[in-house]
C-alpha cells in the first residue's frame, strides 16, 4: 500500500487492521509523525508503545524482530515505533521481512515506522514496495490551506465549532505544524470544556485566553534570524524567547518545516534558474505565503542543497538532544541556534 497526505485519511482504516509494517517519511517530518500517531490510535488494539532508535536497530538490525514478537511485559498486546534518520533502519526492516514471510511471525506486533530525512524512493520503502501487508506513506510540507482544513477537522472531532479565520490563525501560528496545531486545539477545547456530545463555538478570546501566539509573535521570527544569519538580530531574540518562555521543540519544529521547503525550493533551483522567479511560480501556485517571501530567498542565497542536508542531520540530532533532555532544552537550542546562525552553509 502507498499513500500522501491527500489520500491517507482514506486508506489509514484499512492499513490499520492489514499493515504489519508502516513507514512514514518525506520532507513533512511533523506531518510523518502525526500520521504514524493518527494510525496507532486506529489499531484494532494498539496497546503498549515500545519506542526505538534507527541507530539502535542499525547496531542490532535483529532486534526489531524480536522486539515485535516479544510480549509485554504485563502481558497485553503493544506496538512499536520506530523514530529513524534516511534508511537506518532497512537491515532491521529487511531481517524482520524474512521472518513474515518464513511464517515465523505469528502474533508480532505492529511496526510504525518514522523516518527523518527519507522518501519513498529510499531503500526500506522499496523493501516495502507491492507488499498488501506494508505501508509506505509519503508526506510532503502542506500549504497554509492544507493546515487550515486539517484544523478545521481537528476541530470538529473535538467538538469545537470553529470559523475559517481562527483556523487559519491556528495553522499560522503553529507554523504550518500539525502536531502543534493539534496541540492549540487540544488546548482550546479543554478550555471551552468541548466534547464531541457537548460542542462548544470558538472566538478570538477563547484563543488569545489560552495563549495562542501568531506566526509573528512567536515561532518565525527567530527561525528567519538564524537561518538568514543575521547575528546582529540573534541576541534580541534569544532574549525573547527566554521572555516569552517559548517552547524550545515548539522552535525546533518551526525550524525543521523551515529547513525541509528550503530544501525542496532548492532542488527545484537547478539548471541555472533564478530564485526571484522561483519564488514567484512557488507563490502563484500557493506554496509560499507572500509574506515569507523575502526570507525565503535570502535564506536560499545562503544555503545550497549540501548545506541543507548537512543542516537536516543537525537539527535531527538537536531534536533527539532536546526531548532527552527537557531541563536543559532551552540552554541546549539557543546554543545550537547561534551555532547555525554563525555557520557559513557553503564550507564544509
């Protein structure tokens, strides 16, 4: 089975009851993660979550096998999540393949699969390829029309009644990610103590109440400063995000969405073609917002596509840093993000 963001939603209930394998990757990280979640939550039963590393399956590729053959440890049903950068996990992935199909995988586990970093064109989704019992889902960084829907979904299911402009504000404010969308309108509907059997309307108040910020409040600015490398601006807004006491994997996921078009843009620059007027058919076609648009191509004058990939490993492994660490997670991303602001993309 194969899938995208546009037809998940679709094929997720059937994936659900029929895929012992799933592997969710593509430039849309926040996107991945939250399918691979959407999907776990649609299991028949889903049970305990056992989490494992891509590096810890590329030094042991035997284990992700006997991992989801195993029992849990209280003796209920469980499934495993997998979170791997590109293909570190397609030996562990191969192995456990050869083990289905000798028929020696009676009762295993699910395996839900979240790779940073990887396309369907990458080694373990052509592993997967034509397999009824796999999934390789392919997410690519949605459009703020994309997110604005979501939300309104989002919404519905939680039972808030919600207008087009809040929901936009959501989506803008998230920085077009759906996990922390997800989060705004979690939050909002505990507010609003809204249900599904009792929906509640929501307003600008109930919003700003629960502190919502907008894109430009919160989580841009600072992306924009440190992948433009203007350190004169870098202080300022370090001290702000102390101020305002700004969710540091709130930032790191606003810089990942950030980092992951300005690659995508970048690929399309081949063959000599100018940024202006990249930007311009990307604008047209309602894949950048007019007001990113400057930063946007001062930050693609700045990194080329090496720089870029390089960059993806970086903040990959500042994200692993940061959830590993929450009491130093503010110290440990202002630290990298003047790093990357003071880093010339071009040398290696």
């Amino acid at each position: 089975m194969r899938a995208t963001q546009k037809d998940f939603s679709a094929i997720a209930p059937r994936a659900a009851h029929q895929a012992r394998i799933a592997f969710f990757c593509g430039p849309d990280e926040a996107g991945a993660a939250a399918a691979a979640d959407k999907l776990a939550s649609m299991l028949p039963d889903a049970g305990e979550r056992i989490e494992l590393s891509g590096s810890e399956l590329r030094n042991d590729p035997v284990r992700l096998g006997d991992e989801a053959r195993s029992v849990s440890l209280f003796g209920g049903t469980r499934h495993l999540l997998v979170r791997a950068n590109g293909d570190e996990a397609h030996d562990a992935v191969k192995i456990f393949l050869e083990v289905i199909d000798g028929g020696e995988a009676e009762g295993a586990c699910p395996v839900l699969i979240v790779a940073t970093s990887a396309t369907d064109k990458a080694r373990t989704a052509k592993l997967l390829d034509g397999r009824s019992d796999a999934l390789v889902a392919m997410f690519y960084p949605p459009d703020l029309r994309t997110v604005t829907e979501e939300v309104r979904r989002m919404a519905d299911a939680a039972g808030l009644k919600l207008g087009g402009h809040l929901a936009e504000r959501i989506a803008r404010a998230s920085g077009l990610d759906v996990r922390l969308a997800q989060s705004e309108v979690t939050k909002l509907a505990i507010y609003l103590d809204a249900s599904s059997q009792t929906p509640r309307q929501a307003d600008e108040e109930a919003l700003d109440a629960i502190g919502a910020k907008t894109e430009e409040e919160g989580l841009m600015p600072i992306v924009n400063v440190v992948l433009s490398g203007e350190l004169n601006r870098l202080p300022a807004e370090l001290r702000r995000l102390r101020e305002l006491a700004l969710n540091p994997v709130g930032v790191l996921l606003a810089l990942e969405r950030r980092v992951a078009q300005l690659s995508q843009l970048a690929a399309r620059l081949g063959g000599g073609r100018r940024i202006g007027d990249l930007l311009e058919a990307e604008q047209k076609a309602h894949r950048v917002f007019w007001r990113d648009r400057r930063d946007l191509e001062t930050q693609l004058g700045r990194w080329n596509v090496d720089g870029l990939e390089r960059l993806v490993r970086r903040v990959t492994a500042l994200h692993r840093s940061l959830l590993a660490n929450s009491q130093a997670a503010e110290l440990l991303l202002s630290q990298e993000l003047a790093r990357i602001a003071r880093h010339d993309p071009r040398r290696r």
